[in-house]
C-alpha cells in the first residue's frame, strides 16, 4: 500500500524546519549507503547525531505518534529516528531497495517494513526530485507539499528523480510494524477506516460497530508480532 498522508506537519512548521536545516552542515550522502545503494546515490545528508537532527526528529516522532491515520496504516513497533537529505545540483538516489535490517542508535537492530518520506520543501522550489515507486498498480511519481509525508513497503524498488534546480529537503525514515505482512497490514487499514467511518454515524454503542471492532482486534491478535 502507498499511502499520502496530507498535513502531518502544517507548510508553515515544515518550511521552518527546512529552512534550520539548510543552514546546517551536509556532507556526501553515500556515507550512509548501503553496499547497493552507494553507487547510485548522490545526494547529501545530515549528521543525525547533531543536536538540530536530533531535536527536529523527535518533533517528527512526537507528532507521528499521536497521528491517528499514521498510527492505523503502519501500526508502529518500532521507528528509526529520522534522517535528513538534500538533494541540488543534478542530485539524484537511482533504482534500489532499502536494506531489510536498519541498526538503532545505541544498539539494536529493527527490521524495515515500512519507508516515509515527510517532505520539508514546496514542490515549486526545485525541478524534478520526484520520488518514483513501483507498486503492484504500476509506477507512481510522488512530489508532495511541504508537511506531507509517503508511506510505502520497504520492499518496494523506488529511486529519486535528478533534482535540476533549486533544493529538495526530507526527512526519511523507516518502520517496524506489528504486522509484518504488507497484505494483511493493509486489511487491518481498510478494516479500521470503516469502523472509524460506521462509528462517526452510528455511535460506539451500536452492535455493528462492537462487531467489527471485535473482528478487528481478533485479526490483530492472529497476526501481530511484538
């Protein structure tokens, strides 16, 4: 499932946030590529052990946790702390897949089920940067405004389009989920969607909404790992 989620952070917060970043320091980006990704990528990212990455981080964290639609499509167990990138100057991240095991800050490893892009630029401020993904529905070229955020299976091969002018500014991130499978992942999504969806018109006491709420937490408890 690919999923835009629309305003996580208002325009006005993420340009904030952009803009302390693109007075901070970048260095080359391969420095953090995988064996893969290391020949095809050449973008530029922040130190995430500097006090500005970590403090807008867990803003994004923060904010993130309390996001009930993102909390209900990745249905988080674990989360890597954000990271940062820029892409300028004919900047560009070729065809690849992210690595299946990430290491967390402090030891510890997460396995990546999940990828996010929360943009931090207005998509009229540079030319191309489009992130590409190959889903089961064919390519899909995102670009969002400034504050929204992509979410998609890690196991999806996806790239970044040469960035020709100006400066594309992200945050990325990767997720553990409690279910691990995409397919099912998604069923839980369209499953609670509707409950949300039939509760807003019937009220939480009625027997429908009882019912597939049940359905949804059995379904949960069938599949979830911890």
């Amino acid at each position: 499932m690919l999923l835009v989620i629309e305003k996580v952070f208002t325009c006005e917060e993420a340009l904030v946030f952009g803009k302390q970043l693109a007075d901070s320091s970048w260095v080359d980006g391969k420095l953090s590529a995988g064996s893969q990704a290391a020949g095809v990528k050449t973008n530029q990212h922040l130190d995430d052990r500097i006090d500005l990455a970590r403090g807008i981080g867990n803003v994004i964290l923060d904010r993130l946790h309390a996001h009930p639609q993102f909390v209900s499509a990745a249905l988080p167990s674990r989360i890597l702390p954000p990271k940062f990138n820029r892409y300028t100057g004919g900047g560009q991240y070729g065809a690849h897949v992210d690595s299946a095991i990430m290491g967390m800050p402090g030891g510890g490893q997460i396995r990546t089920d999940l990828s996010a892009t929360l943009f931090l630029s207005q998509p009229e401020d540079y030319d191309g940067g489009e992130l590409v993904i190959d889903t089961r529905f064919g390519t899909q070229e995102v670009k969002l405004e400034a504050g929204d955020l992509v979410l998609y299976p890690s196991t999806s091969l996806h790239c970044v389009n040469p960035v020709l002018a100006g400066a594309r500014i992200c945050s990325v991130f990767w997720i553990q989920s409690l279910i691990r499978d995409n397919q099912q992942r998604e069923i839980l999504y369209d499953l609670d969607q509707s409950v949300q969806s039939i509760t807003l018109d019937k009220g939480s006491e009625d027997e429908d909404v009882s019912r597939l709420t049940g359905i949804y937490h059995n379904l949960m408890r069938s599949w979830a790992s911890t």
